[in-house]
C-alpha cells in the first residue's frame, strides 16, 4: 500500500518564512531552517531530516503520526513525559484517500 507522508516544516525549531530578495531583485517566500537543534543534519554535503512514524492506534484518516527520530539509546531511555513531548511534525495517510 502506497503512502501520502505530509510534514509541517515550519514545526522544526527556529524555522520560519520569510520573503528575501535575491540578486536579481525578485521577491522569494523562502522556508529558513536552522541546522543546530532543528533535527536537521549533514551528511556527505547534504541535509537530511530522520523521522519516525508512530502508528495511531485507532486510525481515521491518518495511520501514524511524524516525530523527529532521536537516538535508539536515548529513546529507550526516554520516560513517556519526554516521549511525548517530541513534536508532532506530521501525518501518514493512505495515498489516494480524501481527508
């Protein structure tokens, strides 16, 4: 089954938009996102984000929801409080299917 993963950038810490003008003067809307404690990291020359889909026990339109992945070790050492604060940036849903 094939699936629709929707996630809500501006949710990453420090993110926000903003319009910049470039060398030819256009006027852009730019998404601006913080390397440090964003979740975002560097590898080989490029950014990359890793998530987790956790899935929803009573599904309706979404099956799981996205967090930001962290360390296995740190996961499991995590109490359901800190577990449950890591930020929902997102949701998994069968593609194809209304809201």
């Amino acid at each position: 089954m094939n699936q629709e993963i929707k996630i809500n950038l501006t949710k990453l810490a420090g993110a926000f938009v903003r319009n910049l003008t470039g060398s030819s003067g256009a006027v852009k809307r730019c998404l601006v996102i913080p390397l440090e404690n964003s979740g975002l990291y560097i590898e080989d020359g490029k950014v990359y984000i890793k998530v987790i889909g956790l899935e929803l026990k009573e599904p309706k339109s979404q099956t799981h929801l996205v967090k930001l992945a962290v360390d296995f070790q740190e996961y499991i050492h995590m109490d359901e409080k800190q577990k449950n604060a890591l930020p929902i940036i997102g949701g998994v849903k069968e593609f194809g299917k209304p809201k």
